[in-house]
C-alpha cells in the first residue's frame, strides 16, 4: 500500500476512479480501511490517494465497507432461470447476472449428454463466451463424459482418446476444467492429455479405491469437486473393517485441493472443517454446483436434461420422480455468509474461499486478489454482505441503489 497524488493530466481522457474509505479485504492476508483507484479497468494504487476535487475523476464511498475481488465459481451449471447447456442465449443473460450475487467469473458447467450434434453444440457454447458482458467466462468446465457413476445425469463413458481429441478441437482452447472419476477404465491417458493440453482435472463420481485415485493423482488430477458428494466408500469386504478409498487418499495428498457446495444441505459443515483441517483454507474452495432456481423462489423448474426439479423453501433442487438432489440452488454469496458463519478463521481466509482459492485451483491471472496491476473486478459489500456495487474489469454491471 502507498500514498499517491493524482492530478488531471493522469486521469488525460483514460477510465478512472475511486473506491474511498471501504474495508479492503486482500484474500488471505489481512483487512485494512482504505482507499483504492482504478484506471483503464485494473488497479492502479491503493492507500490513502489524494484526488483534487477538480481531479475529474469520479469517486465512490465505501463508508466502512468491505471491498472485495468479485467471487470465482467453478462449478455452476445455471443461475435464476438460465442454464447455460441450453445455448448462446442462456450463457449470455446468465452471465449478465451474476453480478448482483457478487460473482465476477464463472466456468460455466455443461454436462455432456453425448448424442447427435452433441459436439457441435458444445463449440457454439465455447464460441459464445466472448460474447458475454457483465461477468467474465474464460472457459468451460466439463462434467463428463468419462464417468464411474452417473450421479444425476452425468454419462458414464469409458475413457476415449479419440472422442477427447474431438472435444478438445471443438472446444478451441476454450476447455478449462474437465471432471471425471478415476476408477473410469482407460482413464489415465485421458488425464495425460487433458494436462498435456492445460486442462486443470477435477475427481469426482467415484467409489475408486485408494489405488485407483493415487494413479489419477500421479498422471496430473489436481483437484475434488463437490467433495464427499457422489464420493463412495469401495464396498465393505470385512465386516468391521471401514473401507478406505479416495476421500482419505485426496485429503492425505498435499497436492490436491477440494471444493464444496457450502449450502447446509449437500453436506454437514463439520465435512468442511474436516478438511479445512486437512489442507488449511488454502486448499478449500467454495462451489455452488448451481442450476436453474439458484437465486429464485421455490417452484418447478425445467432442465435440458428431460426431467423437472422441485425447489422447496430451505431445500436444494431435488427431481420430480425420486426426490433426489440435482445440483443445487446456492448463489456465491449465500455460500460465503455461511462459511462465514461456520468456520472459526480470519475473515480474509474464508473470503479466500471464493476468490484466490478458485483463482489457483484453474490458473487464472489477474483476478482473485487484490493487488496492483490486477483486472478491477471487485465487489462493494453492503452491511448484510450483498453486493452493493459490482465492477467487471473496471466497469460497475451492479448497483444494487438503483435495483
């Protein structure tokens, strides 16, 4: 932090202004009162900066509160009643509202159902995320389709090398993350070239044995989503005797970091504790695993999978027919209030959580903390923490004022 003097020659026609007096929050090192300044969308100073009054430069007021990276999340399939394997246009309005939930990126989450124009719809997904205003979308994050358990619609293909080069291809760079079980056979080399390629793997849909995992791990898996759900025990062989499988070997791995749907319902939040135990705040990350009806009243609501979800008050979406979870309906913030509320660390690591854990876990440069030089994404909290003010690469996409 520094003490600067801007005058008006250097604000000379470019984009600039003020955030003064916020709580500014850098993940996982501290909170400070100050001010911060931002020209042509990224950070330029923060401190105490002295502006004329004449300085042109407009100013916003934090009056004491906090200020924020916008939130990262990984694993999100839809939001409100958009879902973004639809099409162009569920992506588009998707993403334009994430902002008031305090959510600046997103890999959007498309589960592949591998049928006819399945890859071809999968290009016009990836060719679309340019398009997107109001929150950024620097890849896709594939569930599937090499799996070991279905879960709610995910496909449960044996490992293809083939149909991975044609998902890559179709893709354009623009695969970031792809999930997949490690018990999957013919797996490893998928893994392989999923690294070769600069694809963060992400583990998840399994009952693998520790062996199994441990070759995942080794061939360049990094990373648990939705961990302990969809994460089996390998069948008990010797009463009395607890199987053991990936959850123990992927919390005994230094090397891998976890994610969770930090919603109360998918899991307890003594899991979470759990490995927070195990990894420190630095391996932990909060997902929402979101999809149609996060963020709207209960009701009925439609997937392109073929079947409904029923949201009730207080629950997560569960299908029509069997009652069963299908994703979730917590939004970015919801699940930050509550790890707030339920771990007994400095603010500034939980807020870590959502910001520069889930910036480490895919690679992403310039977002997730804030420091000098970095993208000016960030969020101004209200008192109740929702997102007063949200800024994408310098430009506000959130008031929540004039809401």
């Amino acid at each position: 932090m520094s003490k600067q003097t801007i005058d008006q020659s250097e604000a000379g026609g470019s984009s600039i202004f003020a955030i003064r007096d916020a709580r500014l929050v850098e993940p996982g090192q501290g909170i400070i009162s100050g001010d911060i300044l931002i020209q042509d969308g990224r950070i330029l100073e923060m401190g105490s900066i002295r502006v004329p009054c004449d300085g042109g430069i407009k100013e916003y007021e934090g009056r004491g509160r906090l200020l924020t990276p916008g939130l990262i999340d990984l694993h999100a399939h839809g939001v409100l009643n958009h879902f973004y394997a639809v099409g162009r246009e569920d992506l588009l309005r998707g993403g334009a509202a994430l902002a008031q939930f305090g959510v600046t990126t997103v890999l959007p989450t498309i589960v592949p159902q591998v049928e006819t124009g399945w890859l071809d719809k999968l290009g016009e997904i990836c060719a679309a995320l340019n398009e997107v205003r109001g929150g950024n979308m620097p890849g896709l994050h594939l569930e599937g389709p090499f799996m070991a358990i279905k879960g709610t619609a995910a496909a449960t293909l044996e490992g293809d090398l083939e149909m991975l080069k044609s998902i890559l291809s179709v893709c354009g760079g623009r695969l970031r993350a792809m999930s997949l079980s490690p018990e999957t056979p013919k797996i490893i080399p998928v893994i392989e070239t999923l690294r070769e390629n600069g694809v963060t793997v992400f583990l998840t849909h399994t009952r693998a044995s520790v062996e199994q995992t441990e070759s995942a791990l080794a061939a360049g898996a990094t990373h648990a989503t939705h961990f302990y759900d969809v994460f089996y025990s390998p069948p008990e062989t010797d009463i009395g005797v607890r199987p053991v499988g990936a959850v123990e070997a992927i919390l005994t791995d230094s090397n891998v970091s976890v994610d969770f749907i930090s919603d109360g319902i998918h899991l307890h939040p003594t899991a979470i504790k759990a490995a927070v135990a195990a990894k420190g705040y630095r391996g932990v990350t909060l997902i929402t695993d979101s999809i149609v009806g996060a963020g709207m009243p209960p009701g009925r609501y439609d997937t392109p999978w073929g079947f409904q979800v029923q949201l009730a008050e207080g629950d997560a979406p569960r299908t029509i027919d069997g009652n069963d979870l299908a994703g979730s309906s917590l939004t970015m913030d919801q699940g930050i209030r509550n790890l707030l509320s339920w771990l007994d660390l400095p603010p500034e690591q939980v807020w870590a959580m959502g910001t520069s854990n889930p910036a480490d876990v895919v690679g992403l440069d310039g977002v997730g903390r804030l420091q000098v030089g970095d993208w000016a994404d960030l969020v101004l909290w209200d008192h109740d923490l929702r997102a007063s003010q949200t800024w994408v690469r310098g430009e506000l996409v959130h008031d929540r004022s004039h809401s």
